[in-house]
C-alpha cells in the first residue's frame, strides 16, 4: 500500500484493489470536512439525488484482516442507510474503503 497524503487527510491506497485504507481518526477528519464543506441543505440534496435499496450486511461480509492490528473487519453500513458498505476492523477500527467509497463519503 502506498501511503497518500491529501491535506489533513492521509490513506493508504491500494493499487491492486484501487481502495484505501483509514484509521479511525482519518474517517473522522473526512466526516468533518465534508461537513464544513457541505451546508446540511446540500448534504441533503447529495443525499436525496440517489435511490437507497438496502444491503444485506451478511451477504458483502468480508472478514478482511486489519493491515494495522491484524484483527478482523466486519461489514459496516455507513451513516446508517446510505448503501456505502465499509469495512470497519472490529479491534482498533480502522476502515477499508473500496473504489470511490470514499468520494461518496
């Protein structure tokens, strides 16, 4: 994995699977940028511009092993109900993203 720097912000990014790692407080920092970035009208209007169908979380289970701790992920529905599947190591909660998972956040 190659580590990426984006202005507050660092991932490692995986050239093979084109996804990015974060640890807990990296998400964090997205959330909150998104958050200054975005007024709540415009955080509702992204939102609303999409069907939400529901995922089954048993059915994208993954049990990926934690590059950080070595434990292991679980399938995690981010913020709820927006169809973005993350997977979120169940020791020091680190996040997988795959492909575009994390534009979306």
């Amino acid at each position: 994995m190659l580590t990426i720097n984006n202005g507050s912000i660092s991932t490692e990014t995986c050239s093979k699977y084109n996804g990015e790692w974060l640890d807990d407080v990296e998400l964090g920092k997205v959330v909150r940028t998104r958050n200054a970035r975005f007024d709540p009208h415009e955080r509702r209007a992204i939102a609303q511009s999409t069907t939400i169908t529901g995922v089954v979380l048993e059915n994208v289970d993954r049990n990926l092993k934690c590059p950080n701790c070595g434990g292991t992920t679980d399938a995690v529905n981010y913020d709820g109900d927006t169809e973005i599947i993350i997977d979120r190591c169940t020791s020091c909660r680190d996040t997988w993203l795959d492909e575009h998972e994390l534009e979306k956040i």
